[in-house]
C-alpha cells in the first residue's frame, strides 16, 4: 500500500506542468498564504472602496473637528442591538474649545445595508447603498470607527477610498515597469551586440540616479492646473520610469541563457517571428520569476507614491491617497492632542510587510526543484 502511494506521487509530481509544482512549493510557506490573503482582503477593499465607506470622505463639518474614535457596542440590555453612543458637546475649561464626548445617554442603532452618499459600484452602477450606517440622527451623530480629522472628515471611511488610490496605482506603476523590462529587457537578451551594450548604459544611467530627487523634481514639474486624474496618471508614469531597471535585467539575464537551449532554436528553425519566440516560448519558461519580481516591486511603488504625496509633491487633494492622509500626521501640535491621524500608517506597514513576504514565498517556489 505505501509503496503503491509513493508511486502514485512520484506520477503525481513528474506530470505536474512548472505551474503546478510552482504553486504546491508557495503552499508550504505558510506565512506567503497568510500573505496572499492579506493582499487579497486589501484589493477587495479596493474594489468595494464606497460599499464599505461609511460618510462622505469629502463632507465636512466643522462640528465633527477631532472626534476620537469610538467603537460599536453589539449588546444593549442583553440583546443583539448594535449601536453607538451619541455625541454631546462640552466646553473644556482650561482652552474653552468645544469638544465632542459619548453621550451613554442616547443609543444610536447601526443598521445594515443602508442608504448614503451617492456612488458608482464598480465605476459603472449608480447606486447610495453602503454595507452600514447609522439611522438619521442629529448632525454629529455618526460612526467614527477612527475618529475624524480637523475639518470633520470621517477617517475610515478617507482611509478605505485611499486604500483604492494608493494600491491601484501600484498595480498600474507595475504593468507598465513590467511591460518596459520585459520588451527592454527581452530586446537586450535575444539580439545583445550593439542593441544589448545600448541598453545596458541606459539602465545604468537610470540606476545610477538618486531615486528621491529624480521624483521630486519629476513630480514638482506637473503643473498646478491638471487635474486630479492627470496628476495620477502622471505620477503613475514617474514610478514606472524609475522602476523598470530591475526587471529589464532578471528578464535579459534569463534569455541569455535560453537563446541557446534546443527549443528555441527548434522553433527559430520551424519559422516563428522573434516575437512569438520571446510570448509564445521563452517567457512562459521563467513566468514564476516574473511573477516574484513584479510581487517584490509592488510595496516599491506604494511606498513611492506614499512618499511623494505625503511630501506635497504627489497627489494632491482632493485626491485622497495614503500620503495625503499622512500629511495630517506632520503637525507635532495637532498630533498630540488627536493622535488617531496616525491611523493611515497602519495598512501601509500590514501591505508592505505583505507583498514582501508574498513576494518571498513565490522567490523560493519559483525553482520547484530547488
């Protein structure tokens, strides 16, 4: 019976195609898995940004200005009633600022699926529906999951429809990094010569510029009239331009090493363009280090972009990004008595530490045999 099993396995295994064995390795690196589902729970959060906002992430109120956070309470007389407390203003003695406290007094229920600011799911359907809310109540009544900022703007729900900005254009700074160090990097590996030598200086000039500056003065050169998705689309640009390097020489290291290997020079000989050789034949042979790669240079484009707006020189409001969030952060004064704006750093460390060990789990299952 084992030796019938161990055979069975052993079949198993040598049928198995490159992804298989591939994707068996990544299973037995736990801290990936937990990784991947990570990456996965943030891009849902992505795509259902406004579902789950729970006000407006551009309202504001001056009455809301620096309400802490505060939680749901599920039970109230030991039954299933979810709520929160209301609001009540009280004047500070020392500052005579108006502040806001929880009322215990007044219970404001949360509800399911309710009706708020109005949305396109999916960019596409017209729809107000959001996962939950609150009954309508009196003006500062409201879910303040993360408290609010200075001008009385909800944070989580800034924070989810930043969570959208931030990551998506690191999905897009990575298809465009990925398609010029696949091209370049194909190019320089397959014909090498003169057209090799070329774009090894090219990388070399763009890898020997200091990152920060190049972006700095990238970015400070958009000019001030263009518009939220012209800036995004700019900024996504810059990353991609700087980025590419890394995997233009993973990608030409590898064809140097499969321009010689008997299937290519089958197929050259069989009449196949170069162009089906590199798609067709010699990508597919190293695809799982593409993938490492590319899983390696996402946290690389959402720290750029987080770095740049929090600098004031990427995004800018009213775009909302993990960097503008930040940007609140930078006022010693403000940060110590509303610690809270803080918050926004929390899923840029638990997406980074993600992606890197995503990243290295799918290194280490990229050679199965190794």
């Amino acid at each position: 019976m084992s030796v019938t099993a161990t055979t069975t396995s052993e079949e198993r295994f040598a049928q198995a195609t490159q992804l298989q064995l591939t994707w068996w390795r990544f299973c037995r690196h736990r801290l990936a898995l937990i990784s991947l589902g990570v990456v996965a729970f943030f891009y849902l959060i992505v795509i259902f940004a406004d579902f789950l906002a729970i006000a407006d992430p551009h309202a504001t109120d001056a009455r809301r200005s620096f309400i802490p956070p505060q939680g749901i309470s599920l039970f109230d007389d030991g039954a299933w009633r979810p709520h929160v407390s209301g609001l009540k203003g009280v004047r500070d003695p020392k500052t005579f600022k108006l502040a806001y406290a929880p009322d215990p007094t007044r219970k404001v229920p949360v509800q399911m699926f309710v009706h708020g600011y109005a949305y396109n799911l999916f960019g596409l359907i017209p729809t107000d529906l959001h996962l939950f809310g609150t009954e309508k109540g009196q003006a500062i009544d409201g879910i303040f999951l993360m408290g609010t900022d200075q001008l009385g703007r909800d944070l989580f729900s800034r924070l989810v429809v930043a969570t959208r900005i931030s990551l998506s254009i690191g999905l897009a700074g990575v298809a465009f990094s990925l398609m010029l160090g696949i091209l370049l990097g194909g190019i320089s590996g397959l014909y090498g010569g003169v057209v090799d030598t070329v774009i090894q200086r090219l990388i070399e000039v763009v890898r020997s510029i200091p990152t920060i500056p190049l972006w700095m003065g990238l970015a400070a050169a958009l000019p001030n009239t263009w518009s939220v998705t012209q800036v995004y689309f700019a900024i996504t640009l810059i990353i991609s331009l700087v980025s590419w390097t890394e995997l233009a020489r993973v990608v030409r290291g590898r064809f140097l090493a499969l321009r010689e290997e008997d299937f290519v020079i089958a197929a050259e000989l069989a009449g196949a363009s170069q162009l089906r050789i590199i798609l067709r034949h010699m990508l597919p042979s190293f695809a799982s280090h593409v993938i490492a790669a590319v899983s390696l240079a996402l946290p690389v484009m959402i720290v750029s972009e987080t770095s740049l707006s929090f600098l004031g020189l990427g995004l800018r409001p009213p775009a909302i990004s993990w960097g503008i969030l930040l940007q609140d952060a930078q006022n010693v004064q403000v940060l110590a008595g509303a610690p809270w704006l803080l918050c926004a750093a929390i899923p840029v460390i638990i997406v980074i530490l993600a992606f890197n060990f995503l990243g290295d789990g799918l290194r280490d299952a990229a050679d199965p045999y190794g």
